[in-house]
C-alpha cells in the first residue's frame, strides 16, 4: 500500500510512525509533502520515507492519499490538487471540521473518508471515528481501517454527522482530561504534596481509573459507588464537585464543541 501524506504535522507524523511501527507499510511506500522545506528533511531523516515539494510528484502512483494539514489552509490547498486524482485514488482526510462534501467538490474527487482522530494517536493510544463517500469501496474501506488502526482504536459509523459528535467528545476530550490532571495536581500541591509525587499520583490514577473501566465494563456510578464510603472523605468530595456544577460545565463544554465543529463544516 503506497500512501501519500499531504501536511507533515503532528496527526501526520503519528501515522507515518505508527505505519511503520506496525509494519503496515514501509519507508519505501510512504511520501510526504509538506510547505515547510525543514519539516519534510526532518520526516526524511527521521523515518527515511520520500518527500517532495510537489503536489504532482508526492500524490503520483500512491492508493491512499491523506490529507494532514490545518483547516484554515484547506481552501488555499484544494484547487492546487483538483483534478490531479485517478479514480482509484483514496483520500484520507483529519482535517477537523472539513466536511466530505467540501472535500469532494473541492479536489474534483469523490473517493473520500473523513476520520477524527485524536492526540493520544501520537503513542499509539487513540480512537479515530471515521466514515465515508458513498464511491468509496470495500478495499477502500479496508485500507482506511488499516491506517487509522495503526493509531489505535477505529471506529466506524455511517452517517457524517456522528463526526462532529465525536470531534466534541474524543477529539476535544483529551484537552478536557489534561485540565483535569492539571487541576488535581496544583490541588495536591496546595495541601503540601510535591509536584513531583503529585503529578504521578494523578497520571497513575487517571490511567488506572480508565483501564479499570474498560475492563470491567461496569458502569462508572457503579464503580464511582465502589470508592464512595457514606459520610467518608470520597463522599466529601464529590459533594463539593456536584455543588460546584462539573456535570453541567462538562455538558456545556461538549455541546460548545459541537456546536463549533458544525460552524467549521459548513
């Protein structure tokens, strides 16, 4: 599978890596394009892959092409690549916000999904949602799942509207997690611990606290029920975070995303 990767940002440099890491593809199959001539040396040295500055030249003989650039710069790229596609072409986009419609009608192209990954894809450790055209085929489909699996989790939905659901959850949660993290840590510190031993006392926590959901499957007010001894200090504590709102702000914060991900897309 010879794939093109048009933006040499961060989501493009974690497939590029997990790609490679998974042996999915090889430095040999993979080229990338990026406006930056010291960002393509940087991705040449570090992964020995191709990179050209040419549109032409970094999209020719490739089955996927991925789209990896930032949404403001999509309207300058689009008629820069428009008609330069053969119909067997697949075109893989992260751009957040960017809508298939706008994509197709833009590049001239109707092979298109659309996928949302997120930053914690940099370790191997995300979930991309994604979906696609109505001309994108079985083999299509097969290789999209292929390369975003190689971030971590895919999901697949049929319908381009649970993107703009996911953008706000998955893809903008990771940000609401590190405020999380961020504000246990400077608490702990207030009562007197170190940032040092607080820091990892939160990261173990927050980490144990999703891998022990995930794999007993319970739900969270079960679990959250399991640390929660009447009139203890757990008890205490979530009192003060249900007085101060958390659950409202947190569906504030998600229904704030959404919104603003539909504004994106057109």
């Amino acid at each position: 599978m010879k794939i093109s990767f048009i933006g040499g940002g961060v989501m493009g440099e974690a497939m590029i890596r997990g790609l490679l890491t998974k042996g999915l593809s090889t430095p040999q199959d993979i080229i990338a394009n990026d406006i930056s001539a010291s960002r393509r040396e940087t991705l040449r040295t570090t992964y020995n892959i191709g990179v050209s500055e040419d549109y032409g030249t970094a999209i020719k003989g490739s089955d996927v092409i991925v789209l990896a650039i930032k949404p403001q710069n999509l309207a300058e790229l689009m008629p820069q690549l428009e008609g330069r596609f053969t119909r067997d072409q697949l075109v893989l986009s992260v751009i957040a916000g960017a809508a298939i419609a706008t994509i197709t009608g833009g590049l001239g192209h109707r092979s298109v999904v659309r996928a949302m990954p997120n930053t914690p894809a940099q370790i191997g450790e995300g979930v991309s949602v994604w979906t696609a055209s109505s001309e994108v085929s079985q083999g299509q489909k097969g290789m999209a799942r292929s390369i975003l699996g190689a971030l971590g989790k895919e999901i697949y939905v049929p319908d381009e509207k649970y993107i703009d659901m996911a953008t706000a959850v998955s893809g903008s949660g990771p940000a609401y997690i590190f405020l999380v993290i961020e504000a246990l840590v400077d608490a702990a510190v207030g009562i007197g611990l170190s940032r040092e031993m607080a820091e990892e006392l939160v990261l173990e926590t927050v980490l144990g606290t999703a891998r022990l959901a995930q794999e007993t499957g319970k739900h969270p007010k079960e679990l959250r029920d399991m640390v929660t001894s009447p009139g203890g200090t757990t008890a205490e504590g979530l009192l003060k975070l249900e007085e101060g709102g958390l659950r409202a702000l947190l569906a504030r914060a998600v229904i704030a995303a959404y919104e603003r991900a539909k504004e994106l897309g057109g």
